[in-house]
C-alpha cells in the first residue's frame, strides 16, 4: 500500500494572514486525498496565537480526514510556544524532513 505524503512549507510570520492561506492549503490537499501532511516550519521565524490556532484547524482537519499531521523543522521560538501552550503533545515534531522519512515513511 503506498501512502500520498504532501508537504507543507509556510515561511515568515505564521499570523492571522498567513494562517488562513495555511487553512486553505490543508483544505486543498486533504480534497486531492493525502494520507500524510508534513507541515515543515524552516522557514518560520514566529508564530503568533493566530498562527498558533490555524495549526490546531488545520490538526483538526486533518483528523476529520483521517488522515495523519506531523511537523519538522520546529525553531527554537515556535518550540518554547508549543510547551508553554502545551501543542508539543498534540503536534508531533521532527528534526528535519530527513528525520521524518527516517522515522515515519520507513515504518509505513
């Protein structure tokens, strides 16, 4: 069985704006049947709670799909939100797109 893994990679600020393009984006690949989504945060310097919340719509989407959500590539910043907002336990996180293959797609 192979599974349809799509990539996600937001950059800059992960606000209000760019939360709902965000939305939108999961919205779209969740309808062309994707069973994994990775969403890769390399290239986001910060997250605000708008921000915060499209990624939390997005899980829930996501899980209404039954399909699965991880995310890579987590800067110092965006990981001292997800503990103090307590997302590292609902978002699963991985170093890199590497590790992720490494421990997700191998196990598949």
């Amino acid at each position: 069985m192979s599974l349809t893994v799509k990539v996600i990679e937001p950059s800059g600020i992960l606000d209000g704006i760019r939360g709902n393009i965000l939305r939108r984006e999961v919205g779209d690949i969740l309808e062309s049947g994707a069973d994994i989504l990775l969403i890769d945060l390399k290239d986001v310097k910060f997250i605000d709670s708008s921000g915060l919340g499209a990624l939390v719509s997005a899980m829930q989407m996501v899980r209404k799909a039954n399909s699965k959500l991880f995310v890579c590539s987590v800067s110092d910043q965006v990981r001292m939100l997800f503990e103090l907002t307590k997302m590292d336990r609902i978002f699963q996180t991985f170093i890199d797109q590497e590790d992720f293959e490494r421990q997700i797609l191998a196990i598949q």
